[in-house]
C-alpha cells in the first residue's frame, strides 16, 4: 500500500498526517510518500518521519521526493494540502481590497470577493496535481484539505469526472466539541448529521443513543446560554498583548481558557449564528466569520470585531506556533485516516461529512456543485447520505450561491476572465456592481503570479 501526502513540507500537516497513520493498524506495512516543492522542508519532515519509526519500531516505511509524477506512482491513497503564497498577505489582500471597490464581505477566504480569487489562485495547481493522478494512477482515492473546499472540488470533479476525489474540512468537529457540553452528555451518547455547503452548512438531526430520543429541542433550548460562556477572541488578543502568550486553539475555538484569567464575552463572532438560530430553527455548525462569506445580508448582522479579533489572533498564533513535532497520540484526529481504513477493511461505517458532487443528496441544488455530506464509507467507497427534507428556507440560502461556484469553475477550466467577473455579479454578498470588472483587473494585475493566466 502507498500513501502519498502532497504538500508534506509543511511540518503541521506533514507530521500530523503521519502520527495518525501510524496509530492505524489498517495501514500497517504502508509506504507513505512525502511530496513538497520545498526539498529542504521536505527532508526535514522525512528524516523526523523515519527516525520515530526506527524509535518505535514502526511497520512502515518512509519515502520523500520532490518529483509529483513520482510521488503519485502506484499510490493507492493521495492527500493533498497546500497553499500558494504567503497565506496571510493574500489574505489581506483577498478581504481588503473589495472594500476599496464598494463591496462589503465579511471574511474573505472561502466565500464572496475573497473566496473567489482565493479560489481562482489555488485552483489550477491542484488541478495539476489531479491530472498527474489521472494519466498515471487514476483508480488511487484522493483527498484534498485545501480551500476554498467547494470552488476546488467542483472544479476538480467537472476536469476529471473520473477522479474518486473527496474534500476534507475540520469544521464538523465544532459540533463534537459543543453538543456534549450543551447537552450534558457524553459524545458517545449523542448521534448527528449536518449537511450543506462547505463553511455553509447547518445540523440537521441530533439524537440521544441511549434513549433514541430527539436531542434537537434540547440543542436549540440550551445552545444560546452555552454559547453565552463561551470566550471571545478580544479577550484572547488581550491576553497575548499583557503577556506575549497565545492560547492554543482548534479552528476558530479556545481548547482551553481555565485559569488564564480571560473573561468571556457574549456570543463572540456568533451574531450572525444567532440570528440563524432564532430565524431557520437550525444549528449552525461555523461562525459569524464563515457562514457570512455567503449570504447577503450577512453583513449587516455578523460581529466584524469578533471576526476581525479572531483573525488577528489566529495570525499571531501561527506565527509563534512552534514547528511540529511528532508526538504519541492516543487517538486519531484526521478523519481521512479513518476513511482510508474504512475502505481497506470494509467497515461499513458512517462519515460524518465529506465534500462530493451532488447527486441528489440535497434537493434542489445542482448535480454539477459539490456539496457536504456525511457518508459510508466501505470497500465501494464513499457513498454520500441522502437528505430528501433538507430545510427548504436554508437549502434556498445554499441555492443562491451555487451560480457562483459555476462559474468560478468555469472561470478556471477555461481561464476566462469574463467568467469571474460574471461569478461576482451573481454572488449574493455582491452590492455594488458598478466596478466589478475594474475590481477583476486589478485583483489579476496585483496577484499576476498565480491569476495572470486569465485571459
């Protein structure tokens, strides 16, 4: 078995990836293949990699090279994740600029203005990557962790139809972390489904297993107190700036905050995931700072300071966060680890949410848009869930946005610029349209190095 990882340079999902392999006895006896455009990176995360096993005795085998078509040879599972440029100059740019233009957007990295070049930017190379897989191991699974989630697998899956390409996003874990404290209940007593758009999705069931009773009225009766207690990143930036200190956190959520002397403050960065609540009687499974990249009026409910202060911390903490190291873990973290298991050993088991092209499993939104669902997972793959009673009123939220990821897709296959411009004239965050063609011309002008194949 060959396990490639591309974009394994990067120390946090290299290492990461492979700590989690190695606690999975599925995969015992694999080759894992590391893959980077940065061979110094690269060799230092390999050399980690094979000292650990030789440490621990591990049955398996470590490989690295900096040659993609090598890498995907004979892989039987491929794991993308990468970026281009400086994320976080990008970034800025991404969510910056649009302001200069007219147009108000909350977040700007998967979603509205931001979303789309940020889309248009990293796009291509994985679809690089994925027409390598296709000429030279087309049967391989192949996962992919980079956003903008949506905008890339339905770009992915409209080039190559034939990939067994899925998405992979963390968010699904805020409902893990959250239900057990709002429902005073073990993980392991609760079951749930959420579906969506990636970053656009909401829970949908929610069940107690020991009593097969509906959780959900539980969830929206005690969701707004929890949420209440829950710290915002002001007081987080405030602590980092008394004390040069970071709390480190998972997604957009403290992992710890007892006795570091932060005060909480009310539903930091969940204005706009209030409002939901209150208005659909649905569970959002993001923030503020996600979910309104994609609705229109979004903007003039979400908590921009909350949002604003979350980013600015999540920089410093990436910025002080020390490099990776392995360490012995006592579960596994990455869902893929379990998926690729699933489907060596036939498990039969059910995913809680993959990123896969809609066939049917939310009505009324498009075959050709990828959407995010749970799954089972077993010898025959990944199978996405069927929700044929999806919220209407949140499935017509998710449908507005679907001509964006369209065209967005359309935008990249044919490196037209046209396409793009006619992606912000539908986007629903989209208020002013009177320069949103200067606003292309001048994102593909300022970002040339990767946009500048638009034509």
């Amino acid at each position: 078995m060959k396990i490639t990882l591309i974009g394994a340079g990067s120390s946090q999902f290299g290492m990461g990836m492979m700590s989690d392999i190695f606690l999975c006895e599925e995969l015992n006896g694999a080759e894992i293949c590391l893959m980077d455009i940065n061979a110094e990176t690269l060799e230092r995360t390999a050399q980690k990699g094979i000292n650990f096993i030789d440490a621990n005795n591990l049955p398996y085998r470590i490989t690295s090279t900096t040659n993609r078509k090598e890498a995907v040879k004979d892989a039987d599972f491929i794991i993308i994740s990468i970026e281009v440029g400086d994320r976080f100059e990008l970034w800025d740019i991404d969510w910056t600029i649009p302001h200069q233009f007219g147009i108000n957007q909350v977040y700007g990295e998967n979603g509205g203005p931001g979303g789309l070049f940020h889309a248009l930017r990293i796009t291509p190379p994985i679809l690089e990557i994925c027409e390598d897989i296709s000429n030279i191991s087309p049967e391989a699974y192949v996962f992919c962790y980079s956003n903008p989630m949506t905008a890339i697998t339905t770009t992915v899956k409209r080039k190559f139809p034939n990939l067994r390409f899925t998405g992979m996003c963390h968010e699904i874990a805020s409902l893990t972390r959250y239900l057990p404290s709002i429902l005073d209940t073990s993980i392991e007593n609760i079951s749930f489904r959420a579906a969506g758009l990636n970053h656009f999705s909401v829970m949908l069931e929610a069940k107690y297993k020991d009593s097969g009773k509906n959780a959900y009225p539980d969830v929206m009766e005690k969701a707004p107190s929890f949420f209440e207690k829950e710290p915002g990143f002001s007081e987080l930036l405030e602590y980092y700036n008394k004390t040069g200190k970071v709390i480190q956190t998972e997604g957009s959520e403290s992992r710890f905050i007892t006795g570091e002397g932060i005060k909480t403050r009310s539903w930091s960065d969940r204005h706009l995931f209030k409002f939901i609540m209150e208005n659909f009687n649905l569970l959002p499974i993001t923030t503020d700072s996600h979910i309104g990249e994609y609705i229109s009026w979004a903007h003039s409910v979400s908590d921009h300071k909350g949002i604003l202060d979350f980013y600015n911390y999540y920089r410093k903490m990436m910025s002080l966060a020390p490099e990776a190291e392995f360490e012995k873990k006592a579960v596994i973290h990455e869902k893929v680890v379990y998926i690729m298991a699933g489907i060596i050993s036939d498990k039969k088991y059910e995913e809680q949410a993959v990123n896969i092209l809609n066939d049917n499993f939310i009505p009324g939104l498009p075959e050709n848009i990828a959407v995010e669902v749970p799954a089972i997972i077993s010898k025959n793959g990944i199978e996405g869930i069927s929700f044929p009673d999806y919220p209407k009123a949140f499935a017509a939220l998710l449908r507005n946005y679907c001509g964006v990821y369209d065209l967005t897709a359309e935008a990249v296959i044919h490196k037209d610029r046209n396409f793009a411009v006619q992606a912000l004239l539908v986007n629903p965050v989209v208020n002013d349209c009177r320069r949103v063609r200067d606003l292309v011309d001048y994102m593909i002008e300022r970002q040339s190095k990767w946009l500048g194949y638009l034509n």
